[in-house]
C-alpha cells in the first residue's frame, strides 16, 4: 500500500497532493500576474457590467459562504445599474424619479469601478497561492476518491458530475446530474463493450449487463482512457465473480463495428472490418496510426475475406458517385444562386440569394467527403490485392 497522502492546508497544497506536484517554475507566478491584471481590468473595460464575473470564478475555486455573498452583492449591483438605467438612460430629462434613478446609476457604476478591481487585485495577488479553477477541481475529485477508497468504495470513472463506483454491495451509476442508481452484484450478469455516436465519431462506452438481460448504460466511461476504465472494472468485478471480458473498443451487437483495427491474430498489420468479415492483412501503413483501432485476440475468430475481398472495391464507387451527384447539385445551386442574385432588387436586403449559397456550402461539404473517402478505400482496394488471404 502505497503511504497515505499528507494533508492538505489549502487549496494550493491540496493540488499539489492531488498532482502529485513539486514546486511550481517561476513563470506560474508570471501567468498569476497576468491573471490578476486581466481580472482586475474586465469590471473596467466592461464599464462594470461584467464586475461579477471575477467573482463567481473566485467563489467557484475557494467555495466559502463569504465568496458566495461578495458575488451577489456585485451580481445584484450590476442588476440595479441596469434597470436604474433603463429607468432615466444616460441624460435624464422629466421627473424627479427619473433624476434620482440616474444619480443611483452613476453612484453603483462608480461603487463598482472603484471596489471591484481593488478586491480582485487583493484576491487574486500571486502570493495568495491561489489556484486556477481546473486545479481547485482536479483537488477536490482527488479528494473525494481518497475519502471513497477510505470507506472501501472504489472510483472506476467519473467526471462532469457523472460516475461509476462500485463497492462490497454493488455497483452506483449516475448518468444524469441528481439521479444515481445502485445496481447490487447479485443482479449483473456481466460487464459489456459498447459503443457511442456523437457528432459522427463513435467511441467506447461500457454497459453493465443485467440478469434481466437490460443493458444500463455508463455515461461517465466516455470521459476516461478506455484502458483505464477496464483494468478498474476487471480489478472490482473479479472477487464477486462477475464477468468483464472487455476490449476497450466500440462494437454493435458483440462485434466490432466498421473500421481498421490491429490484426486480432497479433501479426503486423491491419484489418478493416466491413461489417461481416475481416479485410486480407494490410499493412501499417496504409492510412494514419491515429485512426486505428485496437481489437482483442477473441476477434481472431470472426470470418475473413476468401479469395477477392471487393468491399473496399464497391464503396470506393458508391462513394465515387454520390461525389458526382453531390458535385452536380451544387453546381446547379451555384447557378441558381446568381440567377437570383442578378434578378434581384438590390434595393432591398432581404436577399433569397443567401439561402441557396447556404445549401451551396452543405453539399461542397458531402460532396468533399465522398471524394475524400472514395481516395481513402482505393488506397485499402489497392493494399488489399496483394495482401494475405487468410490467417497465418
């Protein structure tokens, strides 16, 4: 067991503990300068309307109840300076109220220029040892996993809010801000790779299997190593029993979904997986390191292409194609868009013109992409011919 962490005494030796850190180089105090003018200088530059801001990042970091009160103060005197001025506006002209509305107006902005970036300056001082926010939260997770290791609770992924925790009892999922689950052994029939789809990249994800056969899905899994998140779930499943062969990679109903990945069999190469059966054995080199991805020696059994693999053959056309009809429709928008253009009255703004050079831009885009993937699979036909046929 490695020896126990020492206490902290405040936020800056907290970070350092939780890091692992040393002493901080010279040019940290020069970036805490910088930060405390910046800070100081925004109620300024923003004639004060944004004065609260320094101090909902101070009482973020520090969170104590007197950082908490200073930034109501300053959030509610930027509220009074906007409606005192839409009460009387800069020059007050009529009655007596717009006057004293206006004589408040001048006297919060002047409040507030005046203490708002002393107060910063003071907070944020380098010798205050004040740690930037991404720290103070760095220290307070490590924090919160040395007090669950504590109590025999062990953190296999967490983040944004979200987490994965397991214990003697079970399991305790979140996937959704305030709503947490405790899942028992005796109910987990096994741990599974999965897969998620965001913004057309897909990632791994683990699922918690139920006897039941329900798949509960662990949100928190995608914000750490995949590496990391399966030695964790091995190492607190294996006393109670629970299955967790785990690869660490995507896949769709227990197979690996489309893409290259390592060659199963452990020879040097890549394999790319067209959804029914594995490509010949290509070489390294045959697209970036980056975009492979890893796959277990159980995958080995999976069918591989006999004789002619054609996949890589047909997409490269489908992909050619949908490159010209892309490119056409665009062309045809091109055309259309400066029809318009030119028939239209430029004395008015609202030109239609707009919309269609919109839709020129989306299908450049697709039109773009099928080429670019249509390059990318005559590279993996061209490989795939003098490759292998089948494992060695």
């Amino acid at each position: 067991m490695p020896p126990p962490a020492p206490a902290a005494t405040d936020d800056s030796d907290a970070i350092a503990v939780a890091q692992g850190a040393g002493p901080r180089p010279a040019r940290t105090r020069r970036r805490r300068r910088v930060r405390q003018v910046a800070w100081a200088l925004l109620p300024i530059v923003s004639l004060t309307f944004l004065a609260w801001w320094p101090f909902l990042v101070l009482a973020l970091i520090r969170r104590r109840p007197r950082d908490w009160a200073v930034f109501a103060a300053y959030l509610a005197a930027v509220v009074a300076e906007i409606v005192t001025f839409a009460a009387a506006g800069i020059l007050p002209v009529g009655t007596v109220a717009d006057y004293v509305a206006a004589i408040l107006f001048y006297a919060i902005i002047l409040l507030v220029a005046a203490t708002a970036p002393a107060y910063t300056l003071v907070a944020f001082r380098p010798g205050a040892e004040l740690p930037y926010l991404s720290d103070a939260e760095l220290a307070r997770a490590a924090a919160k996993r040395q007090a669950r290791a504590a109590s025999g609770t062990m953190t296999i992924c967490e983040g944004q809010g979200l987490f994965l925790l397991a214990d003697d009892a079970g399991v305790i999922v979140r996937n959704f801000y305030g709503r947490t689950r405790r899942i028992a052994w005796t109910e987990i029939s096994h741990f599974a790779d999965g897969r998620y789809t965001k913004e057309g990249v897909t990632g791994w994800q683990l699922f918690i299997v139920l006897r039941t056969g329900k798949r509960v899905r662990v949100t928190s899994s995608v914000l750490a190593p995949a590496d990391e998140v399966v030695a964790a779930v091995r190492e607190a499943a294996q006393p109670h029993g629970i299955p967790a062969d785990l690869a660490g990679v995507p896949v769709k109903k227990g197979q690996p979904v489309r893409g290259l990945y390592d060659d199963p069999g452990g020879r040097a190469g890549v394999r790319y997986w067209d959804g029914t059966q594995w490509s010949p054995l290509l070489p390294p080199d045959v697209t970036k390191r980056g975009t492979v991805r890893k796959s277990p020696g159980s995958w080995s059994a999976l069918p591989t292409a006999e004789g002619r693999w054609t996949y890589a053959a047909t997409r490269a056309t489908r992909l050619a194609a949908w490159s010209a009809v892309f490119a056409t429709v665009c062309a045809v928008l091109v055309a259309s868009a400066l029809m318009v253009h030119m028939r239209w009255d430029h004395g008015r703004n609202d030109d239609p013109s707009v919309i269609v050079w919109m839709g020129v831009v989306v299908f450049a885009v697709w039109a773009l992409r099928a080429f670019l993937g249509r390059r990318f699979f005559l590279k993996l036909d061209e490989a795939a011919k003098g490759a292998p046929d089948s494992w060695s």
